[in-house]
C-alpha cells in the first residue's frame, strides 16, 4: 500500500420541493483515497464516511459506480484509472442518498503517469493479420464478451484481499507498449506469470464464473465475475475446470495454465477490469482489503 489521500468535503444538500430548490445547511463528508497517488493503472480503495446514509454512488471518467456499506457503517468501493487514463486533471463525482435528500460531492483528483515499457514479440502471422474468417470469429467473441461484461452482480462477491492465481513469478509486463512481429498492436492489460505448462490456476478471490471457454486471441479462457463491475480474467489455459454460472471462492482450482491463443511460450496471463477499465494486478495484490467486507 502507498499511502492514503484523506478529502475532507464540505457541500449543500440541494432538493426540490413544490417546483422550487430549498438549501439547508452545509454539511460535511470524509472521503479517503488509498492509495492516496492516483496513477494510470492503478486501483484505488474509495471510502466515504457516512453512516447514516441510505446508499452511495459515485462517477469518475466516464464510470458510474456503486458503494456497498462496509461493517464500521462507512461506505466502500473498488475502482481505479485505465491504463490508458488521460494524465492530469480529473473530476470524482459521489452522491449520498439520505432520507430522499441528495448531497452531490465533487473533487479533482490528478492522475499521475506510470511510466510502461516498449517490447518486441514474435508470433504467428495470424494474430497479427488473420483473415476473413478469424476477423469474424473475432467480432462474434467481442460481442459475447460485452455481454458478459454488460451484466455484473449488482452486490461485491469478493472478501477480502485478492490473492496471486499461481505460485510463479509475475512480470512486470502489464502497460507494456506491445509491438508483434514490428507492428505496434496493443498495450499489454494484464501481468503475465512464468507459469509452466500445467500449473494450477487458482481464483484470486470468490466470483462467480460468466465465461470459460476457448477464443481467438485469449485461447482457453476464464472470467470472474467478482460484483459491481469488477472482473479478473485468466487466458491461455491448456485445460479448464469450471463451467460458466459456478460459483468460486478464493483458491479453488480453475484450469491448468499452457500456451493456447496468441502466445510466444507457456504462460499465465491474468487481468482486472473494473467497468470497463483496466488495472494493474500486481497493485490490486498489494491492496489491503481483509476487514473491508
């Protein structure tokens, strides 16, 4: 963990009655931000201070988001900056709902540059240019997976801290600038684990499972569904071991790790997605979350 951001933030109520807006007295919120440098690809541990609140949300870059009410009464939610995040400025949003009456919170938050690394990778020609027929193989998996993304449970599924998938050692690939066979492809949205062929892949924490099967680029692949927006997702597996609607706890046995889909050798790819964005695991590991929920 890198420290906290503690926002002390002080607003007005605003609510309509009978056409017209009344403004009672000013009032008062703790946010904190953990950790408290916000950097592109990081996730951030948000915490509101509001015990006698009905419910929660919140919307930053383009997300809307959901808190849930943590044991100590404040309000708690995962989230974080896309890897590809504009750096500098940015505008958190949190509304308190209380007894029908609304208190809109509104506070910059900077988002600083991490600094990524270029590399060069040989593959296939297929994963660089496939034809006619891989080009709508890929476009049907691509609708299937915002299906799948479109629909997370309405309430968190995880507890606790999230845990590493396998016993081997992480890279620090995740940001990398990807160029394959000399074109640049893609940014690298996961970390990748030095798993040898047939290691055990374990959730990282309980879920439910919305997709385990075989695509294009992920080979043999597997998504958790972990609530309110959050996914980890495993790819490149050389066997699965769970089916789509299981429910998963953390440490259960999901597949065997291998070299299926674009891949130069066996490996362990593993990513967090939170609505739509997507953070480093490595500092989700580093999260502190046992007693959040």
């Amino acid at each position: 963990m890198t420290g906290l951001r503690v926002l002390w933030v002080v607003s007005i109520f605003a609510f309509c009655t009978l056409g017209a807006f009344a403004q009672p007295p000013t009032s008062s919120l703790r946010v904190t931000m953990t950790p408290g440098v916000v950097e592109a690809g990081a996730p951030e541990l948000i915490r509101v201070e509001a015990p006698s609140a009905d419910s929660v949300d919140g919307e930053w870059l383009g997300h809307k988001f959901a808190f849930f009410r943590e044991r100590d009464g404040a309000w708690v939610a995962l989230a974080g900056a896309d890897v590809e995040a504009p750096i500098g400025p940015s505008t958190l949003h949190i509304s308190r709902h209380q007894h029908g009456q609304d208190l809109v919170l509104n506070e910059d938050i900077l988002i600083h540059a991490s600094h990524y690394r270029t590399g060069t990778l040989s593959v296939s020609p297929k994963f660089v240019e496939p034809g006619p027929d891989a080009l709508k193989e890929i476009e049907e998996e691509s609708k299937f997976k915002a299906k799948v993304f479109a629909s997370s449970a309405a309430e968190p599924l995880w507890a606790g801290d999230f845990h590493a998938p396998v016993r081997a050692q992480p890279t620090d690939s995740f940001g990398t600038r990807r160029m394959f066979n000399k074109k640049l492809a893609s940014i690298h949205k996961g970390a990748d684990f030095r798993a040898a062929m047939g290691t055990p892949v374990h959730a990282s924490n309980s879920g439910v499972v919305v997709l385990a099967r075989p695509l294009y680029y992920e080979g043999n692949c597997v998504i958790i569904d972990h609530g309110l927006g959050l996914y980890t997702l495993s790819m490149h597996f050389s066997r699965i071991d769970v089916h789509e609607g299981q429910r998963v706890k953390a440490g259960d046995v999901l597949g065997l790790s291998g070299a299926t889909g674009r891949v130069t050798g066996p490996h362990l790819h593993w990513a967090v997605r939170w609505e739509g964005a997507y953070l480093d695991p490595l500092k989700l590991l580093k999260l502190r979350l046992n007693g959040v929920k």
